[in-house]
C-alpha cells in the first residue's frame, strides 16, 4: 500500500488506475471500516482509502480534538485489506486557506434528526467529500449504513450535481451483543459499554413491532425514548422515517427505517435499524 500526503503525489500514482473505489473514512479503523475496503476491492482495479478527521463537520465542543487518531494501526489494517493508496493529508493539504465555498445540502434533508441537533454537521461532511470527489476522481465511493443520514445526503448531491460517482453502501457491522461498531464506542467505560447494546435491542424492538402491524410510530418512538431515559441514557432522537429520504411516513409506507441517537455519558451513540 502506497501512502500520500498530498494531493500531487496521489493523483499521479492514479493516472492509469483503471476503475477507482474511494473509502473516505477519519481513521481509528474496525471492522465496519475494513468491510466496506473489501466491498470496494471487489468492485475496482484500484482502491483508495483516506484518512482525514475533517474539522468543517465538527462543532466548536464537539470530539474534535479528542477523536482516536491511531494511524499506524490503521495502516496495518489498510494494508491487510489489500488496499493499494491511502490518502491521509494534512489539514494544510485539505484547507490551504479557509474554506469559502460550501456543499449546502437542503435544510429537509440536513436540519432534521442529526442535522437538528449537530447544525451545520452535514454541511461540513457534504464539502470534505466533494473535495475528495474532486481530489481522487473515482468511479464508485462506499459509505456505511450506520450513517443513514450522512449516506442519503451523500447518494443526493452526487445525483443533484450530476457527479460522475457511482454510491455504495455498506452494511452496519455489529459486536456479538449488538452494539453498532463505532470509532466512539472507545469513548465508553465498562458499565456503559456493557449498557450500550441496549439501543439496538430497542430498536429491535420497534421493528418487530412494526413488522407486527403496529403504525403507531409516535407511540413507539415516545416508549423507546423513555425506556432509554430510565437507564439514564439522554435520547435526542428515535424517529420512524421513510428510507428513500428520512421524511415523517403515513401509516401505509412501506421502506421504512428507525434511527435514534443518544448520549450514555458523555459518549453519543447512533445507530439505525430497516424496517
Ligand atoms: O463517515 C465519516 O467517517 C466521515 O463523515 C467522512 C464521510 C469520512 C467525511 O469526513
């Protein structure tokens, strides 16, 4: 695996790189990350992944500074995945100056459920991977289901602004009690991560319920919201949404999904089940 640092040592070593799958993660890597570098080696000639924790998707008091950064064991992870280039510039590299312009994605799609309560994160993740479109050019990019939104949002503007990248998706992966694997869980202490798969299992929950025939989605989301402030978790969110666009359904949609996120102390979770 070749490593670059900057945009002109990449782009040359890709002249010729025949069909291209991008990867673009912020590093701290498991298992999640190394099934979409597999999925991606099976769809191209050449696979690219990048390493970047991108300030822009970052609100001021948000992990920013404290976010995992743990490259060597990253590369070891890349490189066993047979990926052939990571990407891992410097902020320097990504923002020579101050950002100007902006992916501003609508506010339907970005000001709701994470969007609502992390503005202008989507915004944020919306300009970094257009950059990188523009910076690796590749065919096909992956992006994880655990971040439903963040892929919708993703699958739109590559459609809305006629980028030439195809979009795909990769499954959540799960530790064996359920939890939704996450560069964040590490920020869990033992009784909260033993704590922590209980969102997946209300989730679970919700879905089998809905499988069951009940379409009271406010009443379920109200019940889950409440299980998890009893076991003093602090919910922002756990909606019954449509998956082509996470608008509100009516009792007949069908392609549903649930998403919620929480704070178990000072760590928040996401994670998001189809229905
Ligand atoms: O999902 C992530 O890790 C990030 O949001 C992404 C897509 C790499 C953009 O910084």
């Amino acid at each position: 695996m070749r490593i670059h640092s900057t945009i002109a040592s990449l782009r040359a070593a890709l002249d010729d790189g025949g069909r291209v799958a991008l990867v673009p993660t912020m590093g701290n890597l498991h298992e999640g990350h190394i099934t979409l570098m597999t999925q991606a080696r099976s769809q191209a000639d050449t696979v690219v992944a990048t390493i970047f924790v991108n300030r822009l998707q970052f609100r001021p008091g948000e992990d920013f500074e404290s976010y995992p950064r743990t490259f060597g064991d990253d590369c070891e992870m890349l490189a066993q995945a047979h990926v052939d280039h990571l990407f891992a510039p410097t902020e320097a590299e990504i923002y020579p100056q101050p950002q100007g312009y902006h992916v501003e994605p609508p506010p339907e799609q970005a000001g709701i459920l994470d969007g609502e309560f992390r503005p202008g994160h989507f915004r944020g993740v919306a300009t970094v991977v257009m950059k990188l479109f523009q910076i690796v050019q590749p065919d096909i990019a992956l992006f994880g289901k655990k971040d439903y939104q963040q892929l919708m949002i993703i699958r739109n503007m590559a459609r809305d602004l006629n980028l030439a990248v195809e979009i795909g998706a990769g499954e959540t992966v799960r530790a064996a009690d359920g939890l939704a694997l996450s560069s964040r869980n590490g920020y869990l202490g033992e009784a909260e991560r033993t704590e922590a798969p209980r969102l997946f299992r209300l989730l679970t929950k919700v879905v089998e319920e809905i499988r069951a025939g009940n379409r009271n989605f406010a009443g379920l989301e109200r019940e889950a919201m409440e299980e998890l402030a009893r076991h003093d978790w602090v919910p922002d969110y756990v909606a019954v949404r449509k998956r082509i666009d996470l608008q509100l359904p009516t009792a007949h949609d069908s392609g549903l999904v649930i998403l919620a996120a929480a704070r178990l102390g000072r760590t928040r979770l996401i994670d998001n089940l189809e229905v």
